[in-house]
C-alpha cells in the first residue's frame, strides 16, 4: 500500500510539475510550436482569451454569450477582424470569463490555473474509472500512470479551451455509468442527463463518443438499443446542442440563419467545404485517400502523443493476450471493444476535422488506459520465463524494449517534455 502511494505522489509531482511549469513559462502568444500540434491548441486558447477580453469590455448581453474572436490579440493574419463565433459552443469561453471575474484578471497563467485544478478532479474520477473496469489494481494503476505521464495529459492539462473539459466529463459520465449499470436508480440517469447537457455545450466531440458509449454498454447488457439510458442520454445531447442552437438564433435574429450556419459547420468538419460569403472553398483538402488514411494516421498519432505506441502494443496483444483473457473478466474487453469504438467514432462521423487536428486522438486516452495498463504489466512480467524462449521470440521481446524505450524518450521525454517544454 505505501509503494503504491509513493508510485502515485511520484506520477502527480512529475506530471503536475511539468503542467504548472508549462502554464507559466509558455504564452499561447509566443512563435514557437510548444503549444501546437501535439502539445496545445494554442490557436483556440487565443481566440477564447479573445473572447474574454470582449466580455470584459462589452458584457455578455451584446452577442448574446457568444465569444468575439480576433478582438484585442495579435494577429498573425492582419485580414482577420472581430467576429462572434457561432460553430462550436460557448461555454469553455464563458467559464474563462467567470474565471477572469472572480480572480479580477485577465491574466494567462491565473485563468489557467483554475484549469489545473479541474485537472486533479479529472486525475481522480480517472484512476476510478480504471479501478473500476480493471479489478486487478496493478494493471488500473500502470494504466493510470501511462496516461497521467503521457503528453495527453501534460500537454493539455492547461488548455484553456474545451480540452481539459472533455475530457473530465468524459470520465465523470463514465464513472456514474458503471455505478448506474451496478445498481441503477434514477438519480444516476438525472445526473447522466445534466452532464450530456453540460458536456453538449462544451464541445460537440464527446457528444458523439458518449453515445456510442452508451449504445454500446446497453446492448452489452442486453438493455435493448431503446433503454432508458439510451433514451435519457439522447434527450440530454438534444436540448443540449438545442440550448447552443437557440443561443445562435437569438444572435442571428433569425433560425433560418441559425440553420444555416449550423449545417455550413457540419459540411466544414466533414468534408472541408467551408461556405464564406456565398463562396464554397476548401479550408484543407480531404477526399477518399485521406479517409482511407484516417486508421493508419490514428495509430501513428498515439506513439507522438502516449507513452508506448500503439504499433507496439498491437504486438504485445498477440504475445500476452492468452494470459489477459486468464486474468481479466469478460467484461473488461466488453469496455475495451465499446471505448475502442467510441474512441474512432469522432474520426468518422467529423473526419476532415479528425485528419487535420492531431489533438484529437486525444479521444483515445481513457481506452488507451484501460488497454496498456495491463498489457504492459504483463509483457514485463512475461520476462520471468525470458530464459526458455526460443532465440526468435527472444529477438522478438528485445525488439520491441528498444522500440518503446526509444519512442519513449524520443517523442516523450525528449520532443514533449524538454525540447517543447523547456527548450524553445
């Protein structure tokens, strides 16, 4: 139990003081790519640090708590000019602002404070979440520390945009689904209700990944595809997004309005067609070979952006996956196929924005988890018997050591935390 608990102090003090360490040495404003790409979203912390500037001007009334992008920030495309941003929800924003009002400041590293807080909420429910799906608590816990260590975390542990937020209602919802499937009451369904509608205005993404995970957990269960879940669930994602809808309306004057821009923001996510003043253009090309594309860009993502990549563990399944099904019940693979599945969803249903985000592999984190925790714990200790292998599965074993110890320090310790960390 003490080796446990140091295990754990030692994961938060490397991982949070790499996040504090982050939060106050490198602006979203700087030119570097320490916040782009895989570690931030830099652009979207701009533009909602645009919008709180606005709203600490102009009040929230005036578009109707709808963030102004381009306003008070500079500009690397002087051609941008201040606009209210109506594609995605605005509540991350709004949240900024509150942030911003209760601290009286607008400054960087205050507002991402209150983000590193929600961070530790996020650091708990998910160490339950693993707990709770994988009953061997050595294997919830590597897990947890993979993805804890991992630059999914670290790198948006501060995000001031919807980032941060997804994730943490992400495994909130799915820490009262468990509790829900042990032993369902209705206040489990209420508070299932009020998080989708929550998480609906944060960010369109895990809307869809929550679904899937919903259908998937109550056709698992034999609940039927029209369980009370499903039906709750899918109420939730309604008013939900019909909240952010009539926030539009009211900002537009208009539902046609409204309508349209909703529809122009699908056609944009899925296929790049962005409609501009009557103008149809490309925001970045995406056709048949990008689509067919997508599966292999997904698993080359996670070495960039976890621990050990996923190429590796593809084969460490094979080599362990005998073992796994002795020591892990049936249940934990149902998890692992329905989170595996809800994981990918986002890439199909919004894949031009899939292809052209790197981040959002990060929808692979809690699946990730849950899957290398213990396949890693059980390739190390599959070493016991390393002195009976044949020479070819030895060769085999060393390969795949070198491999992950290599992308490790390269793509993590080296590119991530040190050269993008500490170095500009």
């Amino acid at each position: 139990m003490a080796k446990n608990k140091i295990i754990i102090t030692f994961t938060l003090g490397i991982a949070f003081s790499l996040i504090l360490y982050r939060a106050y040495n490198i602006s979203m404003f700087e030119k570097s790519s320490r916040r782009s790409y895989l570690r931030g979203d830099a652009y979207s912390d701009i533009n909602l640090y645009s919008g709180v500037k606005y709203f600490n001007d102009s009040g929230l009334k005036k578009t109707v708590g709808l963030p102004v992008h381009y306003y008070k920030v500079p500009l690397a495309d002087t051609c941008f000019h201040p606009t209210a941003y109506t594609h995605y929800p605005a509540l991350p924003d709004i949240l900024a602002y509150t942030y911003s009002i209760i601290s009286g400041t607008i400054n960087e590293f205050v507002l991402r404070c209150f983000v590193i807080v929600l961070s530790l909420v996020f650091v708990w429910f998910l160490f339950l979440v693993c707990q709770k799906i994988i009953p061997n608590y050595n294997m919830a816990l590597l897990g947890w520390c993979l993805v804890i260590l991992s630059n999914y975390f670290i790198g948006f542990a501060d995000s001031l945009h919807k980032h941060l937020y997804e994730e943490l209602f992400k495994v909130i919802f799915l820490f009262v689904l468990l509790k829900y499937i042990d032993k369902p009451k209705v206040l489990h369904l209420v508070f299932l209700f009020f998080t989708m509608v929550l998480v609906s205005n944060i960010s369109f993404e895990p809307i869809v990944y929550l679904a899937v995970v919903c259908v998937g957990v109550s056709l698992v269960n034999k609940l039927g595809l029209f369980s009370k879940l499903n039906i709750v669930v899918a109420l939730a994602a309604f008013v939900g997004v019909l909240l952010h809808f009539y926030q539009n309306i009211c900002y537009f004057d208009s539902w046609e309005l409204a309508l349209k821009d909703l529809t122009d923001t699908a056609k944009l996510r899925t296929s790049g067609t962005e409609i501009a003043n009557g103008i149809k253009k490309l925001e970045e090309p995406f056709g048949l070979q990008q689509l067919i594309l997508l599966p292999f860009t997904w698993l080359n993502r996670i070495e960039r952006f976890f621990a050990i990549p996923a190429f590796a563990l593809i084969i460490i399944w094979f080599l362990v996956k005998q073992e796994l099904k002795k020591q892990l019940p049936k249940n934990y693979f149902n998890w692992c196929l329905i989170l595996l599945i809800a994981s990918f969803a986002w890439c199909i249903v919004m894949s031009q924005h899939a292809y052209v985000h790197t981040f959002t592999i990060r929808h692979a984190g809690i699946f990730y988890g849950l899957l290398a925790g213990p396949l890693l714990y059980l390739f190390v200790g599959s070493f016991k018997d390393f002195k009976t292998f044949i020479l070819t599965k030895k060769i085999l074993y060393v390969a795949l050591v070198i491999y992950i110890l290599f992308m490790f320090l390269t793509q993590q310790i080296w590119d991530n935390f040190i050269k993008n960390t500490f170095l500009i």
